[in-house]
C-alpha cells in the first residue's frame, strides 16, 4: 500500500559544509537515487524524532565512502570544526 504523498514548500538555501562530508552525502544520495536535499531531509527527520536514520546496510556503505574521500571526521568534530 503506497503512502498519501505530502505537499511541501521548498525553499533554496546556501549552506556551507566541509568538503568532504559533502562528497559522502552527495555520493550516497547519488546511490539511492536521491537529491541531496531528498537525503538531508530524511536524515534530519529521522534526528528530530531521535531515530537513527541507516540501516547497518548503510553505515557499511558510508564507511566506504568516507574511505574513498578520505573522511576521518565523527560527531565529536561537529563543534571543534573552524576555517582555515
């Protein structure tokens, strides 16, 4: 049974990310055939309910990704990260 499709008002935004957390983000949206904003919008989703949002299927594949970009980065960064 498909879900009620929900109507939405989306809005442009100018972010600024680090670089390669972005590459990762936009790797794995790319794999599930997703826009950026469609992934970032269920991550926060998911964070606001306080659920995790990947499965372990997921988290192996995002590990790779970082990997790959050359991410060693994790949550303890998230208030210690400043520009150079």
């Amino acid at each position: 049974m498909e879900k009620k499709k929900l109507k939405v008002e989306r809005v442009q935004t100018g972010v600024r990310m680090e670089k390669r957390l972005l590459k990762v983000l936009k790797a794995l949206a790319e794999y599930h055939d997703l826009t950026l904003g469609d992934l970032l919008e269920g991550i926060v989703l998911h964070a606001f309910e306080g659920k995790p949002p990947f499965r372990k299927e997921n988290l192996k594949l995002i590990a790779e990704l970082k990997r790959i970009y050359k991410l060693d980065l994790d949550a303890s960064a998230s208030h210690r990260m400043v520009e150079e």
